[in-house]
C-alpha cells in the first residue's frame, strides 16, 4: 500500500511506501469502523473511495496564525506545473514573502538559473539549497518571528483568489493536511481518514500530536505555557465544516454531502452546524 498524498514527495519511495505492520493495522482498523464507500475526484481524475466517515466529525480549529507548530518544515512534493508558473508570474511577491530569489543571488546564482530551477528542479531551488540556505519548505515563509505560513496561500488571497484556486496552486497534501489517504497498490481503492486515537499507529506520521485536530492537547496547561492565545476551545468545530471548501474543491462536492449525510443521520453534527463556514482558508 501507498501513501496516497505523498506519492510524489522528493524522498520517493522511502515516504510513500506503508509498512506491512501499519497495512495490518489499517485493514484491521477499515474492518471494525462504519465505512462510506464513494468516489472522490482528485486533479481531476475519479478514485473508488471507503470513508472512515465519523472521523470527519472530530474537533478541529486550524488556527495557523497562532500556531507554532513547523508542519511546513520540508517540501512536500515536486512541485505541479500550476504552482511553478504562478511563482514565476508572482516573483516579486513570492520573492518578497520567502527571500529565496534575494537568498540565491547572494549565493552566486544568476537570474537565468533561478528561474531555471523554479520552472525544473523538484523542489524549485537547487538541489545543494534544500533545507540549507533555503530552510524549510521552499514555499514557506515567516510573517513573524513565531509563525510560518505558505507563501502560496497568501499569494492567493493578496491576489482575491477563492478557496478553488488555493486548492489548485497549493499542492494537494497541504490542502488536505492532516488528513490521511492510503490506497492499494494499484491505487483502484483509496482509504480515507483523519488521524485520532485510533488511526495514529497507521497513519503516516503521528500527527495527532498537532493542535489543529487535538482539542485535548490544546487544554493542557504545558500547551498553554507554549502557545497562551491561539487554539481558543470554542473554536473547535468538525473537520468536515472547518474544511468545508477545501474538501469540496480537493475531493468533490459528492464526498462532502455523503460524508455530511451520514453524520447528521448519525447525530454526529447537527443541523446548526451546517452553516458553519470554512474560515482558516480565507483568513488573511
Ligand atoms: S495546519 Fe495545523 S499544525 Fe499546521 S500551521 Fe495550521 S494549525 Fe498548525
Ligand atoms: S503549505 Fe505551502 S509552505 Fe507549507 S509545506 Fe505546503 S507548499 Fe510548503
């Protein structure tokens, strides 16, 4: 099995390949929970999907501003031509947000080269600057000295783009982060989940550990010495509200009304919180 999302990460195989010991897992855990077996529509192409679909109803707040957690601490994938040409179209603000051009021509790169690795190299600069000079994800970008955001984000919305085109320039596993998809080897069926409790011996990392998708973590007094204003408790809403647009637009409009379906028929949401609006995606 494969780590669906990250299929196209620079690092290969060595990412992306499941363990046997965390496919048993997954089988096991695919065999106990109630499934929604659907079809989710990725970049454009249709997947046969099973839904761990009372996941989608687990408390999250992705407070990213008041965040300090470095989830956008490596490049997540070669990057899609979509995202290349809008750097390349933006380069005075991508420039502005990241240093990376002002970075590479005090390291002695000409103009030429530059461009020439945003269009080609994997992860846009030159393979020797990953994660040296370039710290981070090449896309990141610090507003502060305590948070770090994607440049490709705000490029966005500084430009008045919607939920649509951020999830299209943006690579589809940042979008959809934390959320876990794992398929069978010849990719004819996805496994869809959100890591908690259950799913974190599977899941690709441990990433029940973040505040996003851990309401609990974030009452603690040990988070609370870290981090003093964000992760509010009142600001937790289910994951299919709080990523409302992304999903629609990264897996489409029919897994967003099934999975609803089913958790309202469940009393998993309410009603009420249908009108609840995707807010981190458009904050500014
Ligand atoms: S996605 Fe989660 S871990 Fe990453 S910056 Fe946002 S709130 Fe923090
Ligand atoms: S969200 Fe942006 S900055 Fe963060 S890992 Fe993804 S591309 Fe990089």
């Amino acid at each position: 099995m494969k780590y669906f999302l990250f299929l196209n990460h620079p690092k290969g195989e060595e990412v992306y390949r499941v363990s046997e010991e965390r496919e048993e897992m997954l089988r096991e855990h695919f065999s106990r929970v109630n499934i929604l077996e659907t079809e989710v529509i990725m970049r454009g192409k249709r997947y046969k999907a099973i839904v761990d679909y009372t996941a989608f109803s687990n408390l999250a707040n992705f407070d990213c501003f008041r965040c300090q957690d470095p989830c956008c601490a490596d490049n997540p994938v070669i990057y899609e031509k979509v995202t290349r040409e809008f750097i390349l179209n933006n380069i005075e603000s991508y420039n502005e947000k990241t240093k990376n051009i002002d970075i590479l021509l005090e390291s002695g790169y000409e103009v030429e080269e530059i461009v020439e690795s945003i269009k080609k190299d994997s992860c846009m600069v030159p393979e020797e600057t990953v994660e040296n000079e370039i710290s981070l994800c090449t896309c990141s970008f610090k507003p502060n000295n305590e948070s770090v955001l994607c440049s490709l984000h705000s490029m966005c919305l500084e430009k008045g783009l919607g939920a649509k085109d951020i999830v299209e320039k943006k690579p589809l596993v940042c979008s959809l982060w934390p959320i876990d998809i794992i398929s069978e080897e010849d990719e004819s069926l996805l496994y869809i989940t959100v890591p908690d409790d259950f799913t974190t011996g599977f899941t690709i990392e441990d990433y029940y550990d973040t505040p996003c998708v851990n309401r609990e973590l974030t009452q603690s007094s040990k988070f609370r010495r870290k981090n003093p204003k964000g992760f509010l408790e009142d600001e937790y809403v289910p994951l299919i509200m709080a990523y409302g647009e992304t999903l629609k637009y990264s897996l489409g409009e029919k897994f967003c009304n099934e999975v609803k379906e089913r958790l309202l028929a469940e009393n998993l949401i309410f009603a009420e919180e249908l009108d609840i609006e995707e807010k981190q995606i458009l904050k500014k």
